[in-house]
C-alpha cells in the first residue's frame, strides 16, 4: 500500500482512539517510525469497554455503520476485519428503559421498529421511515 516512504521520519501521535490507529498503521506502513500516546489503559478510544462487577460494558459504538470503511483498511494491509473480531446481529438492537419504569426493545427489521415508535407517538413510524430514506440517499450520494 505504501505510496510514498517517510524514510527516517519520526512521528507522535497523540490519541489511541480509530483515528489515531489508523493514522498510525498508515504512517508506519510508510516507513516512519511511530509512537502513540494514549492516556488510557487501553487502546480504542470509544471503541473500547469497561468492565465492572463481572459485567462489561461498550463504551462506545454499539452500530457497525458503514463496514465498507473497516474493510477497505483492513484490506490496504493484507487482512480482513473478520481476523480480528467477530461481529454479531443483534436483535433487539438495544433496550431503552423510561424514569416510570416502562421499557422497549427495539427490534432489528426497520419497520418492526416503526411500529414500536409508533406504539409510542403517532407519526414517530413514518418520521423514522422518512430519516432512513433520507439517511441512505445521503450515503448513496456519499
């Protein structure tokens, strides 16, 4: 993938977060010579987890959104993102819990979801019908 070789160049980056570890991958694979500072105990940024009482927790992204990305990097370096985590559908996507106690889970299929808010809101299905139309016109126009 190298374009272009960065020969003795030393670099910092601040910040072990996607960003950071991807501008490292890319200046290394160049040929500088990298050092990551990250105040963390852990690399990842919000991609990363806690874990507390037996339990553990995602600290970040809970939505795998636009996998092409991950795919076009892994793949800059030889690989493939399923070497190095394994990914999982989920359904229900997430559980939203309410101050009186009520609760929801909100399904997978799109339009078991708008039914859900639906159940909710009148007019909140064909809002969250209309917010996925316009959110896939805008990733086809990239």
């Amino acid at each position: 993938m190298t374009e272009r070789s960065l020969g003795d160049t030393s670099v910092g980056i601040v910040g072990g977060g996607v960003g950071g570890l991807a501008a490292a991958a890319y200046l290394a694979d160049a040929g500088a010579s990298v050092t990551l500072y990250e105040r963390e105990s852990q690399v990842g940024g919000v991609a990363g987890r806690i874990e507390r009482e037996g339990f553990r927790f995602d600290t970040g992204p809970s939505w795998y959104l636009l996998p092409e990305v991950f795919e076009r990097f892994f793949g800059e370096f030889g690989h493939e993102p399923e070497e190095f985590y394994d990914l999982e559908r989920l359904d229900p996507h997430y559980r939203v819990f309410w101050d009186d106690g009520d609760r929801a889970d909100v399904p997978a299929n799109p339009e078991a979801a708008a039914r859900l808010f639906e159940s909710y809101e009148d007019g909140a299905g064909a809002a969250f019908r209309d917010y996925l139309a316009d959110a896939a016109e805008a990733y086809e126009l990239g």
